[in-house]
C-alpha cells in the first residue's frame, strides 16, 4: 500500500470530511477523492461509503486507519532512531494549551526550551472542551488539555495521554467576604451566592455541574467568562464569586481576591499532554513534554 494514501486516509479520518483533509493537506478535495478511491482499489475492498453528502468510513476502512497508525507510527520510531544519534533533540514541536495552563506553564517551558539548540517550539493557545481533543490532534504534535478529575478519560487506541498536574479548584472571594476568614468554606454556605463561570462544556463548569449532583445545592451562576483574568477582577470588584484554579489564581497582596478550598470535598481538574499514538518517540516531542512536567513540578514544589 501507498504510504502517501495511508497517511491521506489519516487525515480523512481525522477531520470527518474531504474537505478539511484537503485543507489540511493543501490541495484539493477531487485529488483527496482520487487517492482514497486508488487506496481501495489496492486493498480491493471499499473504505468509504456515501454519507449525505459527504463520506464516511466503512468498517474496513476504520479498521485500516487503526492499522495505518500502527505502520505511520513505525515510521516515526524509525526515524526516532535515527534521531538518537545526534546529541540533542532537533526540530519544531507544535503545541496547543489552554488559555489558563498557558499563563501557568508557557513562560517557564519556553525558558527551558531555549536551552536546547535546534529544537523549536510553535504554540497556539486555544479555548478548548475535552470533546475537541482529539480533533486538535491532528493538527498539534503536543495538546496540553484539561478536564474535570471525575470526567471520562481521553481514551482512545489512537492517543497517548501524559498526566501532568492535578490542579485543585478553589473558592474565589472578594477579599472582605464573609466567608474570607475561614480556612475551608462548606459549598452549602455558599448556596445563595452568585457565581461567575465558564462556557458550558469546559472542565470548571463541569466541576460545578458535577459538586450540584453530589451535594444538592445548585448554584447562581450569572455570568459565564472563559478568561480567567477577567473573571478575577470582576470577584475582586464584588460581582460574585468563581471557582477558579489554584496554582493560576492571583491571590498576591492588593489583587482583592483570596482563596479558600471547599471543605469535604475534592474538586480539581486534571491538566495532560495529549499526542498521537508513537508521537512521544520523537526525542523532539519527548523533550517538550518532559520540560512540562519539569515546570509543574517546580511550581507546585
């Protein structure tokens, strides 16, 4: 088979139309159309089929992406191999974080990969929801995501997941809140607060969805803001109180804002590294992901 077409039905597979992949692949969806259909004609068993207007991939077809991974990630360890034999990592690792992993990690992580000749890295921040993932896979050799600790897994045959930091979500206060002095707040004292959110879909909502079905107590959201920052200013204004990442919060003195776990419960999101499957066995995209987790635990040392 035609490693060309293999990695063609990849990217078909990937992006869910020929239209993306040819996007992807910069050229057009009739020379996309012609390869897959000279890919089964190789095979000699059908790997799409009509889908609406589109196509989509039949049984076979499913079945061949997984064993294309399987031959596209030999490569790669190969010349993984050859890599080995230079000194040190070399090559351009693209990245995707979320926005506020970004604030936490990024300038810590790009000082280190400075350290290391001729290897670079191309990072995109990028408002992401754990079902969006996978799709950014494919265009990232590295996604930095986020979920809620008692979401699902990112389980698939095709990724490969690297944990790299539980971090623990707090309660927000304005700093003269009455619940400002106490060490922990029960999530029933808060019961008739306002809060401020994020979009539907994204992890500390998620934790808050999740805290409603575990205690009973629903809170008032009356704002959904996805930048951080923005959400910290509006709690230190007195707008309402937020649920917001530990290590991300800044609670230095004269932001207005300080910080108080809940008590008797356990609420935190999981922030990995998400790659294709074999990608980590490119001493490039090794390095990067090794540098993330050097960085986290420095910053929760």
């Amino acid at each position: 088979m035609d490693l060309g077409r293999l990695r063609m039905l990849r990217e078909f597979a990937d992006r869910g139309s020929v239209t993306a992949a040819a996007q992807a692949l910069h050229c057009s969806p009739s020379a996309v159309s012609q390869q897959l259909r000279a890919l089964q004609g190789e095979v000699g068993v059908a790997l799409t089929e009509p889908a609406g207007r589109g196509l989509r991939l039949t049984d076979a077809g499913r079945a061949l992406v997984a064993r294309a991974d399987e031959v596209l990630a030999a490569l790669d360890r190969a010349e993984s191999e050859l890599d080995t034999y230079r000194s040190v990592p070399r090559g351009r690792v693209r990245i995707a974080i979320f926005q506020s992993a970004g604030l936490m990690l990024l300038p810590g992580l790009l000082r280190r990969i400075a350290a290391y000749d001729g290897l670079e890295v191309d990072v995109r921040d990028v408002d992401m929801t754990p079902p969006e993932v996978p799709g950014l896979v494919a265009d990232y050799d590295v996604v930095v995501a986020h979920r809620d600790e008692h979401a699902p897994e990112f389980r698939s045959d095709r990724l490969e997941v690297v944990p790299l930091l539980r971090e623990p979500l707090d309660v927000a206060l304005p700093t003269g809140h009455h619940l400002a002095r106490r060490r922990r707040v029960d999530l029933a004292d808060l019961a008739d607060e306002r809060w401020i959110s994020v979009d539907r879909g994204f992890p500390v909502d998620d934790v808050l969805r999740s805290l409603t079905i575990r205690t009973g107590v629903r809170p008032q959201i009356v704002q959904r803001i996805n930048d951080f920052r923005i959400t910290e200013r509006l709690v230190a204004a007195g707008h309402g109180i937020a649920l917001l990442p530990r290590y991300t919060m800044d609670t230095r003195r004269g932001s207005g804002l300080v910080c108080r776990p809940l008590a008797g419960i356990r609420a935190a999101r999981l922030v990995e590294a998400v790659c294709r499957t074999g990608a980590p066995s490119r001493p490039a995209v090794a390095t990067v992901i090794d540098e993330f987790r050097a960085e986290v635990a420095a910053l929760t040392a």
